[in-house]
C-alpha cells in the first residue's frame, strides 16, 4: 500500500501505474477543518531521507466528501482515508463524517498530532491519550480502525497495548521521528518549524525493530512502515511481524516504486514455493 502523504489521493499517479496493483492507497491525512499548512521551507533533504514539516495542509474533510471522494470511489484497490485533529472532538467528528462513505472500509488515525488540550504534547506519546482518542472514535466508527503509531516514545510497546484495548483493528507504525537540519552558511534551521518529521531509507532499521516488538505485545495485526524502496526492504518488514506494508517516501524519487516492488514479492514467493505472504508474518528464523 501507498503511505499518507506521500502519494496524494492516487489521482495524481493514474498515468504512471495501474492502481489496481496495489493493496491499498491511504489517502493525505484530512482534518475537520481545513488547513493551509506550515510556512515555507517546510521539506529539507538529509543524507538517505528527508525532513518534512508540511503540516496536514488540505482543504477539510468536507472538501473530502463532495469532491474528492466520487473521484477515488471508482478506482479498483482500498481507499483509505487518515484522519488527523488537534482536539478528540476534532478527530470524533471527522471519523463521523467519513463513515457513511460506502467505499471507504477503513480510517488511519494519525495520533502523532499535537493535543492542543494538553499543553501541544502529541495524542501517541501517551498511554492514556492515545487510548481515549481511540475509544472515542472507535464508538463512532464501525469500519476498520487503524491507529497509526509515533515513534517518538519510549516504549512503543506500551501504546500499541493502549490503542488494541481501546479498540483499535489494527496499528500502523511507524510515523516519522522528529529531526532537524541546519544550514551552516546561513547558520539557520532547515525548516520553518525548526524540527519536522525524518523518513526514508535512514529509519528503516528502527522501524523493523518497532515492528518486530509490537508484533510480541499486541494480537491484532501491524502495517509495518518506515524507508522500504524495494522488495527486499518489504519482505523484512512482514518477517518482522507487519501484514501488510506502506510505502512513503521513495514514492517521491520513483513514482511506480509500488507496483516494482508488488512484482519483487510475487517473484520472492515463486522462488520460496511459499503459497501466500501470510505465510512470511513474524517468521524469522532465530540464529
């Protein structure tokens, strides 16, 4: 699947591949209000990824419903929309708008936004706010429930088992780690936020062993993320425990990187005689 905010709504690839190839197209995060975004520069490149403080720019989930959706309603994969807020309200409400699209199965709740209730502190940094934020929409939402993970904590373990008990059907790690540049000429921040969010190929590892520790904490199941650019990067994310896959940011350097890598895995199975890629989850074979 394509990660949000890193491959639009699809409409922007349909000349570049066959969006039927892929499992699943999470859409940019949407809000219940719109927003314009942070001030520019907001995207700095840093040696094997990037820094991003974009800021959830778009034009509302209102906007979503009316003139985005009967676009993506008729392509042939998952359309999956991620929801983003500032309050618990914000993210309740918005879930409320989605649920009666017919051809939208699941949300994402991106819960490493900022609770501007609590002092600014990301939803996914703590236990209990992650778990309330969950619980609330869960009660509003009766499709598939997918909770997207920070890493940006000490035990991600522990808020995997918050957002599962709070009635999450699945968890989605891992979001970006918070990062900074510099420009030594200048002597000024990269970015104007000063910090943003890295992803690329530099996260990769710790996103596999955030994955493979989720896998041992929590029953339900994992879409594993984080720097894959090729099949092999995938294949390590399922052994590690994901399910499933998103790819983000290589979407940026080879825009038909998914369908590649779809084909990486087909052929990976034929050569293993291995029937299905359920069969790969969480199957390391400890030295």
């Amino acid at each position: 699947m394509t990660a949000s905010g890193t491959f639009g709504y699809g409409t922007e690839y349909t000349d570049l591949i066959d969006l039927g190839r892929l499992g699943g197209i999470f859409v940019k995060g949407t809000t219940l209000e719109p927003r314009q975004g942070n001030d520019y520069p907001r995207m700095a490149e840093t040696p094997s990824g990037m820094l991003n403080s974009v800021g959830l720019q778009n034009k509302g989930v209102d906007y979503f419903v009316e003139h985005i959706y009967p676009v993506i309603k008729t392509y042939d994969t998952h359309m999956i929309v991620n929801v983003s807020g500032s309050t618990v309200e914000d993210y309740v409400a918005c879930a409320e708008k989605l649920a009666g699209l017919d051809k939208i199965p699941a949300i994402e709740l991106n819960i490493s936004c900022p609770n501007v209730k609590e002092g600014g502190m990301a939803f996914g940094t703590s236990c209990v706010s992650a778990a309330k934020v969950t619980r609330a929409v869960r009660e509003v939402y009766p499709k598939t429930l997918i909770v997207k993970l920070s890493p940006n904590v000490t035990d991600i373990t522990e808020i995997a088992r918050a957002v599962e008990a709070g009635g999450a059907d699945a968890v989605s790690l891992v979001n970006t780690f918070l990062g900074m540049a510099i420009d030594v000429e200048s002597r000024r921040p990269k970015l104007s936020t000063i910090t943003g969010g890295l992803s690329g190929p530099c996260i990769r590892p710790i996103a596999v062993r955030m994955v493979w520790q989720v896998f041992h904490a929590v029953k339900i199941p994992i879409i594993g993320m984080g720097g894959i650019a090729s099949w092999q990067d995938a294949i390590e994310f399922i052994l590690a425990g994901s399910v499933a896959v998103q790819l983000g940011t290589y979407n940026f350097i080879d825009p038909a990187v998914s369908v590649s890598i779809v084909d990486g895995i087909l052929d990976y199975l034929d050569r293993h005689h291995i029937s299905a890629v359920s069969e790969l989850v969480g199957k390391i074979d400890y030295l």
